[in-house]
C-alpha cells in the first residue's frame, strides 16, 4: 500500500465521519422541527376534533365546514414547506460540510503522514547508496512533540549513528593495519634483496630469496589492495576531468601477454574522478580478465559515451561463470571454486575493489556470463 492510498483512505474516514455526524444532526432537527410545528399549528388529531365540534354545533353551516377544511389544508402546506425547506437546505448545507470535511481530512492526512514519508524517504537513500560512506551520514532529525513517530525517527537515527561508528571505525582499522604492515614487509624484502645480491651468496641462499620474495610480494599486493579498498569506499570529493579512453590505452600499453588476443574498440568517454582510482579499475578488470582466461584466448575492452555516461566493457574467453555466482565475485576475498581450491594467486580483491571506486564515483558495476565462458564486465560512470 503507497502513501497516496493510505492518504486518500484516511481523507474518506474523515469526510465520512463528519458527512454522517452531519446527516445524523439533520435528522434530529428534522424530527424537532416536525414536533414544533405540531405543538404551534395543531395536530390533524386537534384539527380533526374541532371539525367534528364544528359539524354537531352547526350542521346546516357549510361554510364553517368548508373552512375547517381549508384551515386544515393550509396547516398541511405550512407544515410540508417548512419540513421540505429544511430538508433541501440542510442537504446542501451537509454536502458543502462533506466537502469542506474531505479537504481538511486531506490536510490533515498529509501532516499525519508526512513524518513518515520522510522516515521512508531517508531509509530509501540511505539504501540506494549502495554502501557509499556518505549514506550513513545522513540523519532524520525529526522535530515535533514527543509522540511514538518522532520516537521511532530518533531510535533510527540512533541505529544509523552506530553503524556509521561501526563502518567507519572497521575502515580506520583496515587503512592502520594496512599502513603498519607495510613497514615490516618493505624491511623484509630489502633485507632479503641484500642477502640475495651481495657478493658469494650461495646459490640455496638465491633460491630461498628469490621464493621470500615472492611470498613478500604477494603480501605487499594484498596489503595494497586493502588499502584501495579502504580508500575507495569513501565518496571522492575532489574529481578531475579525464577520459576513459586514455585510461584504458594507458593500461593496455603495459600490458605484457603473449598467449592472450587484445582487442580494443576505445572511443571517447569523458567523465571525471580520481585518475589513480580510476587506473586502478581498469588495471584491475584487465589483470582479472587476463588471469581468469584460457589459453588461446582473448580479452576485448571498450570505451564509449552514451546517454551521458562514460562506459567502460571489459570482455574475455575464459572458464564458464555460473549466473549464481556472480554477485559472489565482488565480495571481498572471494574466488570462485577452481581457484579457490588450487590457492591461485588472487585475493578476491580485484572486482571488490572495482565497485568500491565505481560506488565511490557515483557509478554501477554489472557483470555478466559470456556464452562459452568468460565475463562481461560493464563499468557505467557519470559523464564530464
């Protein structure tokens, strides 16, 4: 049921109420109307009794009969018009109040309502921010007497101060331990380096530098990514113009793979935003379309502009992608099965972190499974 039915049924309760108060009020006037007349003009009871003495005090006098008979037909019409008279004023009088009732049932519906509507509204943003910092930000901030509506606005702006407290404060924690981790794993790798590098190292000493380094990196890209992700998260403030197309030549020309087909179809797509974030998207659609691929294969990525917006489609060859598994894929450390089991050198950041920038710029991220295999994934951003 939506605001206009429930505002429009209680307009009828309203005006019903009062339309029947009125139409109940009328016929109490009607029936004290009717007695009144009777007590001043006389009963047909009375009238009919003074006809009868008239007849036995003068038999042989027709005109006092006749006139006994008109005085009781005037009494009939005065009666008739007065109750009639009534009937046909009240009537309008009680449609005009049914009127007047139906619009300040209206009004008075509307600011009944309108607490609500605006409880309704800000949970509605609120949930369309789909996870924007700035979501929790926004409160109700209702002002009025204090009655249960007003009761229930403040117990959820409580409830979204919690949550903001809670997001915000799991987001400081993940941006400090990523920054703290960075120092000891900076120091392990030169360290290693120099143990590798120095003159009359052992060869096992080689091997094992060169897999601690390996390792070492691996846990510096997640720890990158988490701080993208942290970062991400939040509303970009300060957006510079660029243009997609750039982007996505920029990250293909470094691109290194000689088993993969590129294939580039990039046009204009002017928008604006954060240039490291949005290098970041791309780099990172490519590095998933290029690693969650198949020998032989190809991966095609697109820049245009339509209706407005600046999008992005990167498209690759690759295993089947089960439609169920698809909004799995932009949670955090979560890979699909074969990858998943063979521990492959993925986090599960890489798509996570391409929505965190896509939400942060105002934008949406839709993916979806090629036939034969592969990903279709389209970044949609506010154009410049």
């Amino acid at each position: 049921m939506n605001r206009w039915t429930i505002r429009v049924r209680l307009t009828v309760l309203y005006g019903g109420l009062f339309f029947l108060a009125g139409a109940v009020l009328l016929g109490v006037t009607y029936l004290l109307m009717a007695q009144r007349l009777d007590r001043n003009l006389g009963s047909r009871a009375d009238i009919g009794i003074r006809q009868d003495q008239v007849r036995e005090l003068f038999p042989n006098n027709a005109a006092m009969a006749q006139a006994v008979q008109h005085a009781l037909a005037e009494r009939d019409r005065v009666r008739d018009d007065a109750l009639n008279s009534l009937l046909t004023q009240g009537g309008i009088a009680l449609l005009g109040v049914g009127v007047v009732a139906g619009a300040f049932g209206w009004l008075v519906a509307g600011r009944a309502l309108q607490p609500l509507h605006r409880i309704t509204d800000t949970a509605r943003r609120i949930a369309g921010a789909d996870g924007a910092r700035t979501g929790l930000h926004e409160r109700i901030a209702l002002k009025g007497p204090r009655d249960e509506v007003k009761e229930l606005a403040d117990t959820f702006d409580v409830m979204l101060e919690r949550l903001d407290r809670s997001f915000d404060g799991q987001r400081r924690f993940v941006a400090n331990a990523s920054h703290e981790l960075r120092t000891p794993l900076a120091l392990n790798r030169a360290l290693v380096e120099l143990a590798v590098t120095r003159p009359g190292a052992a060869t096992e000493t080689k091997q094992l530098g060169e897999s601690l380094l390996t390792v070492n990196e691996r846990h510096e890209r997640l720890i990158d990514g988490l701080l993208t992700l942290a970062d991400a998260e939040n509303e970009v403030a300060d957006r510079s113009p660029l243009d997609l197309y750039e982007v996505a030549e920029h990250v293909l020309d470094q691109l290194k793979t000689a088993e993969l087909e590129v294939l580039r179809q990039l046009a204009p797509a002017p928008t604006r935003g954060d240039p490291i974030l949005l290098e970041r998207l791309v780099q990172n659609l490519v590095e998933n379309a290029t690693r969650h691929n198949t020998p032989g294969g190809w991966l095609a990525v697109t820049t245009q502009a339509v209706n407005g917006w600046a999008v992005l489609t990167v498209t690759n060859t690759g295993p089947v992608v089960p439609p169920y598994e698809i909004e799995a894929l932009f949670q955090p450390f979560r890979r699909l099965g074969r990858e998943r089991i063979d521990g492959g050198r993925g986090f599960g950041l890489g798509l996570s972190i391409v929505r965190a920038v896509a939400t942060a710029h105002g934008g949406t991220v839709r993916a979806t499974p090629r036939e034969g295999g592969g990903l279709v994934v389209q970044v949609t951003l506010p154009a410049n």
